[in-house]
C-alpha cells in the first residue's frame, strides 16, 4: 500500500489524529485489513451496500 493510499484511507476514515499520534498502529492496521480483505463478506445487493465499493466516501 503507497503512502498516497493510506493517507486517502486515513482521511476517509476520519483518523487524521491518531494516525500523526501512532503512525506504526494505523499502517499496521490496514496492513491487516489488505491480508484479509478478499475473507470480508460482501452483499450482493446493492440495496444494503451504504456506498458502491469503488467510491471512496468524500467529506
């Protein structure tokens, strides 16, 4: 994951604060999150989806 990429998830997410306080715990986190992110369950109905997967939320 690039540093581009992580700093978009961390502002998405809204973890702008905690990621400056523990940089080491946020990219460990979504490190974990890449290993298992095929194993995450998705819907097939796009009804109980809150946003389309490949839209990132905007503020």
């Amino acid at each position: 994951m690039t540093d581009e990429e992580i700093a978009a998830l961390v502002k998405a997410a809204g973890l702008e604060d905690t990621a400056a306080r523990y940089p080491a715990d946020v990219r460990a986190a979504l490190a974990q999150l890449a290993r298992h992110k095929g194993q995450l369950p998705r819907s097939s109905d796009p009804t109980l989806e809150p946003t389309p997967a490949y839209v990132a939320p905007r503020p």
